[in-house]
C-alpha cells in the first residue's frame, strides 16, 4: 500500500483536513502548515508535521502517524520519534500525535512502558467501521476505503457519494473557501486511496470493484499528481540505479582487464626465457589473448623448448 505517498498528498495542500480528525482543538483552530521532516540519526521521516500559525500559540503543533498494519515496535518507536523530535525543535511547547490506524486493538506492542504518553499526547482516529465513534466524519469515513474489506469497497464508495451530495469522483477541484465545495472535493480523493491500496492491482478490476469508471480514475487530479510523480521518480531512480550499476559493472571490466594485462606480460617474460626472443606478430597475438587462454597457455609453456612449440599452440588453441 503507497499510504506515505497518499497522506503527504492529502495533507499537502490542505493542512486542516486534519482538523476533522482531532479533538479538542478550538472551533477556530486553522492555519496549520504542514511539512514531513526527516529526523536525524536515523534519517526517519515522520508521515507529516502540522504547525499552527505564528498568532495562534494556544494552538498544538500535531504530529500525524498512519499504520495500517501491526507492528510491536510501533509504541514505543512513535514514543521515540516524537521525543526526537521535540529535541531538534526547540520551538515546539504545545503538541499532540495523532495516529491514523484501523484499530487501536492492533497489536502495536506493550502499551505498559508509553501509558502516559499514550493517555496524555496520542489521538487514535480508527478506520475500521466498528471502532467508529458517533462523530466520524466524512474524512475518516472516505480513509476507511484503505481498510474496508473488499466485498465492501463498492457499497461504502456509494454511502459516500449518498451522503456527501452534488459531486462526483471524477470532479477535479473545488474552492478551497466552501465546506459544501470541501466535503464534495472529498469525493474526487476515492479513485487515488483505492489505487494507493490496491496498487498492485489492474485498472479495470479497481473500478469493478468500486463501480467506478477508468476515467474517474485517470481525470482524477490527485491521481495524476501522486502517481504520475511516482513514475517519474521511479525513471530518475531507475536512471540513478542505471549509473550506479554502469559504475560498477565499469569497475569489474576494468579489473578484470588489469588481471588479463598482468598475466599477458608475466606469460611474455616465461615464453622470452624459455622460446628466445618473440616477434612482434607472435607478442600482439598472446597480448590479445582473454584471461582464460592466458593462463592456459602459462601451463602449456612449461614443455616447450622453442618457438615452434609455441607456434603450435597458438595455431591450435588461439
């Protein structure tokens, strides 16, 4: 599943998306910029960073963590990753981690050693239906496409459509100061959450699953941008691979040709004492020689005792 791909996107552009996914905040909260730095060390980059604006200090930085799997470390490496964090950002006070998972009942390890953490800084939005609260709202409704089962994809895809009216997935945009405009440009992110989790999958059996039209999917602006960008990040990395390969692939040539060199002259030094003097046709034809012949013929030459010896070898092996 691409989800680091997809929730930079969704985020990218519209930071307080997040906002309908956290409690607690005042009804006037707004503003945040978001960026996904990569902490030092171990160069972990976090799934996104939300800071609020320079007026608004009542206002929590939110740092967001999607895990769509279980994973036993991941208590204690989001409590780790968060305190490194804070450590090279001195100009956080206020904050909360916000974790997007299908459910909290994963088994993500211990939670005995992170019980404070956990209780004071962590907001669980769950993504499986029945760990939903009475307030889920559309936006946690449309990231459950990433976990619903498949048998159910084509009717909560409905659901959606049903229940956030006057758009269509194949829309492209919205206006950005409209909540109506909002919550229908909502609509237009399915066709790129099912191709960030089924991207392994063809086209067609996407929108059958989904029913859902090709073209819903490929007039879809977040799908062009994610995936288009993925394919020309994939040329540039196969293009880097490419060179580094070539690099390599240059290195074991040219050592191999420094091998065959060295043995070319050390069987030219064998053959002068034991032959005599070697012509100059008869020196080119043992410099041209590969590796494997070279070796052979240093073998060969310890029973000969003239040119002729030599002559015939080369007549009969080279």
């Amino acid at each position: 599943m691409l989800s680091d791909k997809l929730f930079f996107w969704l985020f990218q552009n519209r930071p307080d998306r997040i906002l309908s996914l956290v409690d607690a905040l005042p009804a006037d909260a707004g503003g945040y910029r978001f960026s996904a730095p990569a902490l030092k060390e171990r160069e972990y980059r976090l799934d996104g960073l939300f800071l609020p604006p320079s007026e608004r200090p009542d206002l929590p930085a939110l740092i967001l963590e999607a895990q769509m799997g279980p994973d036993p470390g991941f208590l204690r490496r989001l409590y780790a990753e968060s305190a490194r964090l804070l450590q090279q950002q001195p100009s956080i006070h206020a904050w909360q981690v916000v974790v997007i998972a299908p459910s909290r009942l994963l088994n993500f390890g211990a939670t005995e050693p992170v019980a404070e953490f956990l209780s004071c800084r962590v907001q669980w939005v769950e993504l499986l239906p029945e760990r939903w609260g009475a307030m889920a709202g559309e936006f946690q409704r449309l990231l459950a496409l990433l976990v619903r089962p498949e048998a159910e994809i084509q009717e909560a895809v409905r659901e959606l459509g049903e229940g956030i009216p006057g758009a269509s997935p194949a829309e492209l945009s919205s206006p950005a100061d409209s909540s109506t405009a909002e919550s229908a440009g909502l609509l237009t992110l399915i066709p790129t959450i099912l191709l960030a989790r089924f991207n392994d999958r063809p086209l067609q059996e996407i929108c059958a699953m989904a029913g859902l039209t090709v073209d819903d999917f490929t007039q879809s602006v977040a799908y062009q941008e994610i995936f288009g960008q993925g394919r020309q990040e994939g040329r540039q990395e196969g293009r880097q691979e490419g060179r580094q390969e070539g690099r390599q692939e240059g290195r074991k040539e040219g050592e191999a040709e420094g091998r065959r060199v060295e043995a070319a002259s050390m069987t030219l030094r064998q053959l002068n004492h034991r032959c005599g003097p070697l012509t100059g046709a008869i020196t080119a034809r043992i410099q041209a020689l590969p590796l494997e012949q070279l070796e052979a013929l240093g073998l060969a030459l310890l029973d000969f005792s003239a040119a002729a010896d030599l002559a015939a070898w080369l007549d009969a092996n080279a």
